[in-house]
C-alpha cells in the first residue's frame, strides 16, 4: 500500500485518517493504487487540471482494491468518499453491497457497453491487463513458462499480491485457473509454487522496488503499474509466461469508476469522474499512464500506446465472467488458502 502527501490540488491522506470531508470545495477520492505512480502521473496531472478548472480540490487516499471497498463499507453509515476507483472483482462487489450510486457520466455513450455497468453504477476507466516482471540484470531472459517458475533457482525470490486482497493477486489466481484448464490443476500450481513464494503481501505495487534491487526476481503485477513504475525502476521488465499448452494469455483488468452512495458531495464526484472520461483526460492516459483509454472516440499514436500494444502480440487475450468471479471469489480464496498450506 503506498501513501503519499501532495500539495496544492491534492491532499493524500494516510489511510487510517479520516478524510477533511466538510470542505465544500473538496472531492474525495479512494482508489486501488497505480494510477498515481510515477512522476508526473495521469491521476497527478488530472487532479491539478481539475482543480485549475474547477476550484474543487481532490483528496486522494489509495490502498489494494479490495482495502479501499473495505474502508467503504466499514464507513457505511458515515460515508466520507466521494469516487471509487478499483479493480475487479471489488468494484463489482461494491456495486453488489450498495456502495455505488448509478451515474451516467456524459462520456457514457463512448464507452463500450461491456466496459460499462448496465445500472451504470460503475465505468472502466482505463484499460489494463495483468502481467508479470522480473529483474533483468539478474536473469538474462524471462521465465517462457509458469513451470519454469518452480525452478530452484527461485526459492523465495518470487512474490505475489494476495488473491482475495490485491486486484493483480486475485487476477493471478484467475490467470492460473486458465493458463492450466480449471481450478483444481490451478490450485495444485499454486501450491507447488509456495516453495518459492516468500510471503503474502496485501499490495502490489511495493513487489517492483524488490524486484529492481533485486531482493527478488519474479513478481506480479500488471502493465499499467509496473510500465509507469519502470522509470525508477530501471532494473523491471515485463512477461507473459506460458502455460503447459505453450499459449501466452492475459486478460482486461481496467481500473473501474464510480460515484459512492450518500457521497458527501455528489455534484462534485460526478464532475471529477466526468473529467477523468473526458476526451483530453483520455487521451493522456497511453502518454503518460501507460495504460489504453476507454473511450471509443480516443485514437492514440504516441509511442507508449505503440509500446502496450507491441508487449500484447502473441499474447491471447480471454474474458473473466466478472460475476461468477465475485460470487466465487470467497470459496475461491479459502480454497486457495488451504492449497498453498505447506505442513
């Protein structure tokens, strides 16, 4: 979990503050952590733009995917948030608990309707896909294959996000079920795979400074995050590995947006997702952010937009049934839990 204090336009809080929420010029944002990675960064930027046009601040707490829902729904009967941003399956599960309002911001009819909620409680906001790094001045070539994985050679010097906790660890062990053909052969990899796991870790985006210094060589991660954190990171690169039919696969994992129910200030969550879907927002999201906009009206050519799509050739591309995912999600992770138990 990072934090971070920022001035002027933002106020970053750590997490367990509670927000400065009475401001009438104040719009309060939690959101699952990459988007403001980097220096300068698309939330960075488009929060100074916001204000610049608006008048309105942006206070911006981030934590895993899931800490941010979380915090939301312990905040409930006292809500403080005004825009959720997080990855599947938990900006479904805020939906499913009551936590979003439908909204139908004015870039709705530029969106793909399966990058949309149907109630229009929430909109993908930037496009992304799940990924893995490694340290490229310790091993000359990236592992080709998960098995590669449980090589010796690894033996606590790989991490991952925690299924059930983290976006990218609950997409890793989605990636598993595909990449081996179901959940029981997804499973037993995972618990293979624990000889070499050193630990459990609540966020992703602490695993890349690790990687780059090499405390360890293999993370996860997705593209959007690590590309953006790989300026400081200048050790990081990114793969794909294979799974025992030789395919290379990933699939869409975007940052979802949406308005919180009894937001403190609605008018003001509605202009800053507006803003953040609107076309000049959208277009800096490849430039700066390294992830693909959402917008189907938004034709990026700049050379990271090249880059993303150079990275996804030969690699298949599947689609999660984010529903089934979260009514799974919990006998998932228990069973995930019991699998990589090491007696």
């Amino acid at each position: 979990m990072k934090t971070r204090l920022i001035a002027l336009a933002v106020c970053a809080l750590a997490l367990p503050a509670a927000p400065l929420y009475a401001q009438s010029d104040v719009v309060t944002l939690y959101a699952a952590d990459g988007l403001h990675d980097g220096s300068p960064s698309w939330f960075g930027n488009q929060f100074d733009a916001f204000t610049k046009a608006t008048g309105i601040k942006v206070q911006y707490i981030e934590a895993g995917s899931s800490g941010v829902v979380d915090r939301l729904s312990k905040e409930k009967s006292n809500t403080q948030a005004d825009v959720l941003v997080t990855l599947p399956p938990f900006m479904q599960k805020a939906a499913a608990d009551g936590l979003l309002q439908s909204y139908t911001p004015a870039a709705a009819d530029k969106i793909e309707a399966r990058d949309k909620d149907p109630k229009g409680l929430y909109y993908a906001m930037v496009g992304n896909y799940p990924s893995f790094i490694y340290n490229s001045a310790v091993l000359k070539t990236p592992p080709k294959t998960y098995a590669e994985l449980l090589a010796p050679q690894f033996k606590q010097k790989i991490q991952y996000s925690t299924p059930g906790q983290a976006g990218d660890g609950t997409a890793l062990m989605l990636q598993t079920f595909h990449a081996f053909g179901g959940k029981p052969a997804g499973f037993d990899y995972l618990r293979k795979l624990q000889t070499n796991n050193l630990g459990p870790s609540a966020s992703t985006g602490k695993l890349t400074a690790l990687v780059n210094k090499g405390e360890l060589f293999v993370a996860n991660g997705d593209m959007q995050m690590n590309l953006a954190q790989m300026r400081d990171n200048p050790n990081v690169a990114m793969f794909f590995p294979a799974g025992p039919d030789g395919r290379r696969t990933t699939f869409a994992l975007p940052y979802y947006v949406g308005l919180v129910t009894g937001a403190p200030h609605t008018d003001a969550g509605k202009k800053l997702i507006d803003f953040l879907l609107s076309a000049p927002a959208q277009r800096e999201v490849s430039k700066v952010a390294y992830g693909f906009p959402v917008r189907t009206d938004v034709h990026p050519d700049d050379s990271n937009f090249l880059a993303l799509n150079k990275m996804l050739q030969g690699v298949d591309i599947w689609q999660p049934n984010w529903n089934q995912v979260l009514h799974e999600l919990q006998p998932d992770v228990a069973a995930y839990n019991q699998a990589i138990s090491i007696d």
